[in-house]
C-alpha cells in the first residue's frame, strides 16, 4: 500500500500567490492515523517526497501494513507544513489546546491541514490525501489618502483583552472537509506578517487566525505611527464571519483622524473609526 498526496489547497484559500503560504513541499512531515476495528488509533509519520508520494518517517522500521488485502481500515492524515517533529506532531489535533503564533512576522505562520477518515482496504491500491487548509487568512492592504504618505512606527492584529490565541479543534463532520474551533479564553494580539506591497498601498500585511465570528467592533488591525493609534474595527452592527480554508481581504484607507475601509471580501461599503 503507498500514500499519495494529492490536491494539498482543498479549498479556495488564495487567488494570489503571497510569500508565506504555507503548502506541502518536499521533506514535510504528515501523520497518518490509522484504526482497525475494536484496536485504538495508531498515529506513524510519514514524510513528503518529491513525487507527491509519502515515504515512512519513524524511528521504528515499521511502517503501517495492512494484514491481509481485504482487511479494512479507517485512515486518516494531517501536517503542520513543516519538516520538523514538534510536541505534537504525533497527537491528533482535536486531543490538545491548539495556540496561534503571536509574532508571525518572525516565527512564520501557523497551519493544519487534515484529510478526514477514509475506509480503505489494501485491495484498493494506492490511498490518496487531500489536505484541507483548517485556519483562516486575512490579508490587509493599506493605504494613506495622500499617496506617499503613510509612517507606521509598530501594528498588530487583534486585542489583547478579546482576540483568542488558542483554541480547541473539532474534526469535519459530515460532507464538510473544514472542522470547527472552540476557544479557550485566552487572548493576546498577533504581529502579521508583512508581505510584499501589492500594487497601488503602502503596505500588506497577512496574518492566520481562528475561524470564528468575531462579534460586533472588534478590533482587527492597529497601526501605530507620530499622529496616534489608527484603529480598524468590524462594524458596529454585526459579527464578521471568518471560515476556514478561506482568505480574506480588507482594503483600508488611513485618513486624517479616522480609517475608512472601502471594500471587504466581495462586499462594497465604507466604515470608520476615529482614531484613539
């Protein structure tokens, strides 16, 4: 029996390419979950090669084999996008309190990607993974109303007293490919990425956050420059909805004591909040 990696986007995440995405490449590591019936889970690792095939990663020489051709199995995968064993790496990631990188301008994105469970035989032949993206990317391009104009001394997403960092995962159920999060009541604000400067702003920033509806005026970007702190916030009236496998963009304007934001996702509006 061979693992094979297949399409690793899932959903729709990008129409851009932006540095820092992060995707399954060469030498990345994948657990694979494995449970015959009435035995408990078995979790090897497995890492990525070349050809899209995976290869066995364990320290044990014993990679997962099947008993007989027509035994069944349920089989299932996720990675971190990345070629180092971490803490958790063997641990199904519904088992444990998952946090965000607060600094992901230094220390790099975070990322899960799962395959939920298949019923496999071995008679089946090659078993193919398709990843799905399970975190949420926002991108922000910003711009200041006169056109070389726009100093930032520090920024950072979130709020220190509201916006969650660590969360419990929840796998697909049903037709869905995306599981849920549940936060934890930890909060903390988030350094984004900063990203090359798209045509036309001053800056990109990108950062990944939990899928969640962020409620009314929560704060999701500052920037801090000489004049004060430019503060954008979700409106007032509602919640914004941030699914997983998905990536957002907000366009935003930094004006003379206020942020007016012209366009969100694929909706048109204005919004503005006075600088604090």
């Amino acid at each position: 029996m061979r693992f094979f990696v297949g399409n690793n986007e899932g959903e729709t995440r990008s129409t851009t390419t932006y540095a820092g995405v992060c995707k399954l490449t060469e030498g990345d590591l994948v657990s694979v979950g494995i449970t015959r019936s009435g035995e408990s889970e078995i979790v090897k690792l497995y890492r990525l090669k070349s050809d899209g095939y995976l290869e066995y990663a364990g320290t044990d020489n014993e990679p997962f084999l099947w008993k007989r051709q027509s035994e069944q199995v349920s089989i299932r995968a996720w990675s971190y996008g990345t070629s180092t064993q971490t803490e958790n790496t063997l641990t199904p990631p519904e088992s444990y309190d998952y946090s965000l990188e607060t600094d992901q301008q230094t220390n790099g994105y975070n990322e899960l990607l799962y395959c939920k469970v298949m019923d496999k035989k071995c008679s089946d032949g090659t078993i193919t993974f398709t990843f799905y993206h399970q975190l949420a990317r926002v991108v922000f391009n910003v711009k200041h109303e006169l056109e070389n104009d726009l100093s930032v001394t520090s920024h950072f997403v979130g709020q220190a007293t509201s916006f969650p960092v660590v969360a419990r995962f929840a796998i697909p159920e049903g037709n869905s490919n995306v599981g849920t999060w549940t936060t934890k009541g930890t909060y903390n604000t988030i350094i984004p990425k900063t990203e090359t400067t798209q045509s036309g702003y001053r800056r990109t920033y990108s950062v990944v956050v939990f899928p969640s509806s962020y409620g009314a005026t929560t704060t999701l970007l500052t920037i801090k420059n000489s004049d004060g702190d430019y503060v954008y916030k979700t409106t007032s009236s509602g919640s914004t909805t941030l699914n997983g496998g998905n990536q957002y963009f907000y366009t935003i304007t930094v004006k003379n004591g206020f942020v007016q934001d012209f366009s969100y996702k694929n909706r048109s509006e204005e919004r503005r909040v006075g600088k604090e």
